[in-house]
C-alpha cells in the first residue's frame, strides 16, 4: 500500500508578487515484506514577481527517495536529488512572450547492498533555456523551444560529461 499526502501553499504579498511552498511524504508498506517498507520525501519553494512586462520566477526543490537504479539490479538505493531554477519572461504583448531560464540539478545515489551506486549514477545537470511563444489563435500557440544540457556524470555507456543542444 501507498500512502502520500501532499500539502501545498501560497503566501500572496500583493498582485504583484507571491511564494508557492509545497511538500509530499508518500509511505510505502508492504504487508508479506515489512523490510521494504519506506517513507520518500519531496519539498520545494518557488517565488514569482511581477515587475510591469516582466515575470521573475525562482524556485529550489529537494527529494529524498528510495528507488531502484536498474531493472536489473534488486538494491533499493536511497537517492538525494536537489534542484533549483532561475527565469525571466518578458511579455511583448498579450500575444508574444520569451522566457529565459537557468537551472541546475543533482542527483546523488547512496549504498546498498555493499555497492556505492553514486559513482556510476550520480550527476549534475545545468539547463539552459529560451523559449518564445506567440498566440496563433483562440487557445492555439506556436513556440519555439531553444535548450543546451550539460550533465557531469555517466550516460547508459559509462561517457562522462555528456552535452546536448536542442531545438523544438
């Protein structure tokens, strides 16, 4: 059985500016196998502010999860992920807008079963982004999504430092 409550607020300090925070504990039992019983947590902050044209958005959550790192290894590896996020949206009109955004994660895997998972697993990722959009219609937009990932850790062939650039 699975059992998770989320809670989630929002601190409003005028039209202009506010604070989302939110938090998630999910509990999972197990009646025939109490040993994989186990408790994951995730929490997280994000602030957005209004300054005329532009929208300030800044956000960090965290997780603390159990998981499996593969199908073919049956550990349950305890992961620490951290994250946080920084962008800008300039509004051009009601109908145009480019958002711009850094953002920066790390996932960290713990032991288990005498094996230290991090060195093969772990990473950290830094995200850059620019997007722009344009209303098309009623409830229709065309975007443009412009991103480069680079990522200090191990790809599924053992490759450290992996890069990507994308266009969508």
């Amino acid at each position: 059985a699975t059992f998770g409550p989320e809670v989630r607020g929002v601190v409003r300090f005028s039209d202009k500016a506010w604070v989302v925070l939110h938090g998630v504990a999910d509990f999972s039992g197990y009646a025939k196998h109490s040993s994989l019983n186990h408790f994951d947590r995730q929490s997280g902050i994000e602030t957005t502010t209004w300054l005329g044209n532009l929208r300030v958005t800044a956000s960090y959550d965290s997780a603390n999860i159990l998981k499996r790192p593969s199908s073919e290894v049956d550990d349950r590896v305890r992961v620490k992920a951290r994250g946080g996020r920084l962008a800008c949206l300039y509004e051009f009109t009601p109908d145009t807008t480019v958002e711009a955004g850094v953002a920066r994660a790390r996932e960290r895997y713990g032991t288990a079963g005498g094996t230290d998972y991090d060195e093969a697993l772990g990473h950290s990722d830094l995200l850059v982004s620019v997007t722009g959009r344009h209303r098309v219609g009623p409830s229709t937009w065309a975007a443009i999504d412009l991103n480069k990932v680079d990522r200090a850790g191990r790809d599924d062939r053992g490759l450290r430092d992996l890069r990507t650039a994308q266009v969508l």
